[in-house]
C-alpha cells in the first residue's frame, strides 16, 4: 500500500483568527489565565530512527552517515525537528492555516492554489493569527509581520544508559513528491486539495526497506547508507512556554500526547519503516506571574506536577474543552487510522511503480486506499 495518506481539512471551517498575548502581558485582555512554564517530555524509539548529521555526511561510499550528535558527542532529536513536528499537529487538529503551501509544485508544472481557498492560507497580519502562528510565531516573507511565537523546544538528547544502534543499512531510494497525481493530490471532488500528508507506521517486527547497495539515478546516489539508532532509544527535551491562552496551551499538549493507540513519525525515512517514535510527559512546572514576586507566596508562583501528583488529570482536564470546542474531527479521524499503534498488520507499504499503477488504465482516478493490494 502507498506509505502515506492525507488527513482532511474541515472546508467549512477556516482557520479562527485573532490577536495574539504579547510576551511581555501577565493577564489576557479578558482578565483569563495565561499558562506560563515548562514541559519535560520523554521520547522512545519504536522503529529504527535515523536523523542525519549535516556536518558528517560521508563522502565514503563504504561508511555509514552518522546519527547527528550534539558538541558533547550525545545523539540528539534537533529542537528544530521536533517543533517542525509539533507545529504541522498544532496546525492539523486545531484548525491553523496552511504555514507552509505555496501552491505550486514540479517547477510550476503544477499549480494547486485555487485549491486552497484564500482564508486557509498563511497568516500575513500580526493582529489576526491562527492558533498556531500565536504559538510558534510567523514570519510573512515580503512584509513587516512577524511575531516570534511563544514556544521554544530543546534538542531531545539521549539518555547514556538507553541508547541502541541499529545495523547500518543501504535505504531504498526515496523519490520526490508528485502532485501531478491528481486522484492523490486531490480530494474526490477535485475542488480541493486532500489535505496534509503523513506517513503510516510500519510494524516493528519488520525491517525497514532497504537494498543492497548505493543506487544510482541520473549518475546521482538515489539512496542512503546509514546507521539508525534501534527502538527503546530513549531521548529527553524540554519544552518552554510563556503566556499561552488556554486553547493554545491545550493545543501544544494534544501535539504531544496525541491519544493512547497512536505514535509519531519523526526524521529520515518515513515511508520506509523508520521513524516511529511515543512522546510521554513527565514532569510539567507551570509559573504564575501574577503571584511569582507576591511576598506572601511561598512557592512564589510555581506548580510542579509529576504523574504520582496529578500530571495526567491535569492534561486531560485541560484537553476536555479543547476536544469540545476546537478540535478538527475529521482530522483526528484520519490522523488515527494514519498513525495507529500498534499499525494495522500485514499491510505491506511501498510506492506504487509507475508501471504497474500509474501508467495503466485501471488504475485511473482510483485513490490511495486503492492501493492496498497493487503488487
């Protein structure tokens, strides 16, 4: 089956716009609490995991890329990836706009913007943004409008005593994105696009799809050689936050607790049975400072919640609301079946060939779920 599908967008439904809480406020304009603090969250490898370290790409075709590391020579999840990861959930189940869409793809053979409609777009004004250009900030190229987000994620950096690696392996070749294909691209109506594209998880009982060697296209390597670290991997990051409205906070949790069945896919790879990874909360301090520098408060201001003392009741209850109010249904559906856990057995994921699919006349207008059996 194709490795990847697309989760929905609600047409109906465009992004809610309004001005953000600037960073130096205590208190929302409507009087309404502000979340303020930090999360520590830990990430666990389910599948092979594979970043790359820019700065040691090697030039040998016998020695394996290396798993990026930080100056003290730990493996690390960039703060960069994870916020990427994050941002596009944000986006997905609360309804943002499309940050990244430009419309027009294949060095312009392909033009999809008439099939975004303008109020899904990116957000160009400072004083009427989405839920997640408050949170993660934006900046409109072309324009004066920036605002730097009220978020920051840390580099998740492995712990010492959990730390595995995996075989160095050659990867099958991973090819560009083709709009073109208009049964994927498209939704069945063909007014719109299909929506955002995740990856399905692979079982962890299988190994990821390799070859035996470095393949070549056009005189170009066409795959990798690399060593992932293996599942059970264990990494830690902190996240902090400052003066987020209780949607917004909401929001960023649901990014990364998701629910109990379903898991992320993170870093190189994806289509091919990398990337699976579980984020796990374990300790959340939360700063209050309107009390913080009141003489009469002894904790001056701050809540620690671990999950012996309340952590997880914590979440849900700030979720319930979000679940009610702004939470993107269709989404979560498609989200759920994409990144369900464990995934759906014996389900064989690859691209489709351009000879046995995409060039033969029965497969004309069929959708991605049709290719649960393409050989």
């Amino acid at each position: 089956m194709n490795p990847y599908d697309f989760v929905r967008i609600d047409w109906g439904r465009p992004p809610e716009r309004r001005s953000p809480i600037w960073h130096h406020r205590l208190v929302s304009q409507q009087g309404t609490r502000l979340f303020s603090g930090q999360l520590e969250v830990d990430v666990y490898a389910e599948t092979p995991l594979f970043i790359v370290d820019p700065r040691a790409v090697s030039s040998d075709p016998k020695r394996p890329d290396r798993f990026i590391q930080n100056s003290q020579g730990q493996y690390i999840i960039p703060g960069s990836s994870l916020k990427g990861l994050l941002r596009g959930l944000v986006e997905t189940l609360g309804n943002g706009c499309l940050t990244l869409f430009d419309g027009r793809y294949e060095r312009g053979k392909t033009d999809y913007t008439r099939e975004v409609p303008r109020e899904f777009q990116h957000c160009s004004e400072t004083d009427k943004l989405c839920i997640v250009c408050r949170l993660f900030g934006t900046l409109k190229e072309r324009s004066r409008s920036i605002f730097l987000g009220k978020v920051n994620i840390g580099d998740a950096v492995v712990s010492n005593d959990e730390v595995y690696l995996y075989d160095s392996i050659y990867t099958k070749p991973l090819m560009e994105p083709k709009p073109h294909h208009e049964s994927f691209y498209l939704d069945e109506s063909k007014k719109h696009v299909a929506g955002r594209k995740y990856y399905f998880h692979h079982s962890p009982d299988y190994e990821p799809l390799t070859e035996k060697g470095i393949i070549r296209m056009g005189g170009r390597p066409a795959n990798r050689f690399i060593q992932p670290l293996d599942h059970d991997t264990r990494f830690h990051f902190r996240i902090d936050f400052t003066n987020l409205e209780a949607d917004e906070f909401a929001a960023l949790l649901l990014a990364i607790i998701l629910e109990e069945n379903m898991r992320h896919k993170i870093g190189y790879g994806k289509p091919l049975g990398l990337g699976s990874v579980y984020l796990y909360p374990t300790r959340l301090t939360l700063v209050d400072y309107t009390r913080r520098y009141s003489q009469s408060d002894a904790g001056r201001g701050k809540t620690i919640l671990e999950e012996e003392s309340g952590l997880w009741a914590f979440m849900n209850e700030q979720l319930n609301e979000f679940y009610e109010k702004y939470l993107v249904l269709v989404a979560m559906d498609d989200l759920k079946r994409i990144w369900r856990w464990p995934p759906e057995p014996d389900v064989d994921y690859y691209y489709p060939s351009k000879r046995d699919w995409f060039d033969t006349g029965a497969s004309r207008g069929k959708r991605i779920a049709d290719t649960r059996h393409v050989p």
